[in-house]
C-alpha cells in the first residue's frame, strides 16, 4: 500500500524535473558579433537588458560601447538600462569615450538630458565637452536653461565657460544672468534711440 502511494509522488517529481525553463530570447542580439553575445550570457545578461542592448547595437554602436556600457552599469551595483539615453548622445554627436565619461559617472541618464541641450543651443563641441566634463566631475555648473540665457546675451563661448569656471549656480547663477540680461536690454534701447537721432 505505502508502495503504491509513493510511485504517484515520484512520477509527479520526475515529470516536474523534466520541465524546461524557458529559453532567454537573445534574437535581438543578432547584429552583435557571437563572441560579444557569449560574454553577455556568461555575465548573466538580463531579458530588460538584452532589449536595451538590442536597441543601442541596432541603432549604431559597436560592440565594444554595448559591452563596456554593461559592464560600467554593474559596476555601480545596477542593471543596464540607460541605451535610449546612449543613443541620443550618440546621435547628437557625442563620441564612445565622452558617452562612457557619463555612464562612469553613473548619470548618463540626468546628463544626457542637458548634453543635448547643449548641443541644441549651439555651443561648439569643445564647450560643450568643458561643460559635461564639470558636471561629471560633480563641479557647480550652471543649468542648460541658464547657459541658453547667458549665450542670447551676446556673449562669446570664452566668456560663457569663464563664468560658468566661477561656479556659479542656482539663484546666484540667476542673479548674474539678470544682470547680463538688463545690459543687453538697455545697449538695445540706446541703439535704438540713437537711431532716432539721426533721422533728425
């Protein structure tokens, strides 16, 4: 009898041992070369993981970049998911070594953000570099918005990393902008009615 009760119970532990785990779906890793994927799976590469790495692979980066990425990302103690972010750095011009410059700082989400901001307002590269390198560095820097408003005063490239060298930032960084604002402003006016004059 006790026989017979057991045989159904190790049937039922035969069958749940031949049970498969469901395999990871590693087809969006297609375009990587098959050695760079083994890696991946040997570092126990998530399926979120193996998505985004997917995405920045498909849209431009090479192995090296996707691999290096992953790994800086577990460095900090986190998966890896910042390649949307990796990607629009990258399409907004900057290079591997100034993209894996932010994931070290593990921030490349926040600086991603403000580096194509940068871009956007049209400093040159060598500034815009200067300005994300401060900020991974953790120095006070002022805000895109802020250096927006800085350049629309007239000032050239020298003189906008000169004032944000100085550390300025929050309301003093404002402040200061004000200021450039009200003498932009007021050589306008005079301009303006110096003109006037000489119609006269």
């Amino acid at each position: 009898m006790r026989n017979s009760l057991l045989i159904p119970g190790a049937f039922v532990l035969v069958l749940a041992g031949c049970e498969k785990k469901p395999q990871r779906d590693y087809r969006p890793l297609d375009a990587m070369y098959s050695s760079t994927v083994d890696q991946l799976k040997k570092m126990k590469v998530t399926e979120l993981e193996v998505i985004q790495l997917g995405k920045l692979k498909q849209a431009g980066a090479t192995d090296e970049l996707c691999l290096s990425l992953y790994r800086i990302a577990h460095q900090h103690g986190h998966d890896f998911s910042s390649g949307e972010a990796a990607i629009e750095l990258s399409q907004a011009g900057y290079s591997d070594v100034q993209i894996q410059e932010m994931a070290e700082s593990d921030q490349i989400d926040v600086l991603s953000g403000d580096a194509i901001t940068l871009k956007l307002i049209g400093l040159s590269n060598p500034t815009v570099q200067e300005i994300i390198h401060r900020r991974v560095q953790g120095l006070p820097t002022m805000t895109s918005q802020q250096i927006g408003r800085v350049k629309n005063t007239g000032m050239s490239e020298r003189q906008i990393l000169d004032l944000v060298d100085s550390g300025l930032t929050g309301d003093d960084a404002d402040k200061k902008i004000i200021q450039l604002e009200a003498s932009r402003n007021h050589a306008h006016t005079d301009f303006v009615r110096n003109q006037g004059r000489l119609r006269h």
